[in-house]
C-alpha cells in the first residue's frame, strides 16, 4: 500500500499539473480575444483613414471648381483695397 506522503505528492502534483494546464488555456484565449480586438481596431482606423481621404479629395475638388469660376485670393495675402497699390 502507497504511503501517505506519496499519495498527498501525486495529489499536489495533479492539482498543480491540472492548474497550469487550465491557466495556460486561460491566458491563451484572452492573448487570442486581444488579437482579434487589435485586428478590429486596424481595421476600423483604415476605414475612418478611407473616409477622411475621400472628404479630403471631395474638398480639393470643389475647391478647384471653385477657382475655376471665381477669383479666389490666398488668405495669407493682404487683399489690396480697390484704388490702392500693392
């Protein structure tokens, strides 16, 4: 018949055994679940990116239809008033 200590030995090595196993899968689903959460937040940063790009284009666009049908003057320049030089 086993020992005592040899039978609480295997209890604690069991116990201990089973404890990494569960821990290991644990902390493999949460690095898994944080993956797939930093794959979603890429791809919602590139959406937001295609966005913004389209907006810009959508601006310089108007923009250039503007100048074509109006006198635009950069608003770094001071504007001359009518009658005086620049």
């Amino acid at each position: 018949m086993a020992s005592r200590g040899s039978k609480l030995a295997l209890t604690g090595t069991s116990i201990f055994a089973a404890t990494t196993i569960f821990m290991v899968h644990f902390w493999q689903g949460a690095e898994q679940d944080a993956m797939h959460q930093g794959v979603v937040r890429d791809m919602e940063q590139q959406r937001i990116k295609r966005e913004r790009q389209l907006d810009f284009d959508l601006q310089r666009q108007l923009e250039a239809e503007y100048k074509q049908d109006q006198t635009v003057h950069s608003s770094l320049e001071p504007v001359a008033a009518p009658g005086e030089k620049k």
